[in-house]
C-alpha cells in the first residue's frame, strides 16, 4: 500500500499581511491506513537573488503524533515572530518532512507575505 498525503493552506488568505504571527496549513490523509504526523515544520524564504534560505523560527517542538484515519484532516499550526525578526514582502515556502511507508516525504505549500 502507497501513502499519499495532500498539503494546503489551511485559510487561503493568500498573500498575508506582513504582521501575520501563525499560519495555518491542512494535511489530508489519503493513504487508505491511518497517518501520524508531528508539529515540526521547516520554512524557507526566496530572497532577491532568485535562490531560497531558511528562515529562523521556533526550534523546540512538541514531540507528539497526531492520528489521521483515512480521508481525515488535521492542522499544522506554522509561527512567524515578526517582532523577533521582521519577514520581508514575498515568497515563502513551508516544509513538512515525513516518512511514509519507510520512504523520506517533503511535503510543501507556498505562501506570500505583503
């Protein structure tokens, strides 16, 4: 059996504000057997040059395993700390890495901050 898993912005209120502190993004399980998923996120920046950095965030996560039968949903909650360090205008990428089936998955959704 292959796990497949879908990846979206949670809200679609594409592009946000730059003083946005937390976007939220859907994982779907459509694997036909029950997913587990953590809360540990990566997210990258493209910078004017065209290639794409890591943005700092919060390194410490909660280690737990959320449960998805097949055809739910569940949330993954990502934080920006514009206080801390004050994101620039434009593309954003958020990185969720997974195994599936014994198998390394990178799943991704693009966001833009105005």
């Amino acid at each position: 059996c292959t796990a497949t898993a879908a990846f979206t912005n949670y809200n679609r209120k594409n592009p946000y504000p730059l003083g946005t502190t937390e976007i939220r993004f859907t994982i779907t399980n459509h694997s036909g057997e029950e997913f587990v998923y953590g809360e540990a996120y990566s997210i990258t920046a493209q910078g004017a040059d065209g290639n794409w950095f890591v943005v700092p965030t919060d390194c410490s996560f909660t280690a737990i395993g959320h449960v998805l039968s097949d055809g739910q949903s569940g949330t993954i909650t990502a934080h920006l700390f514009p206080d801390i360090l004050p994101n620039k205008p434009g593309v954003y990428r958020f990185f969720y890495e997974d195994n599936i089936d014994g198998n390394k998955v990178l799943l991704m959704a693009t966001f833009e901050l105005k």
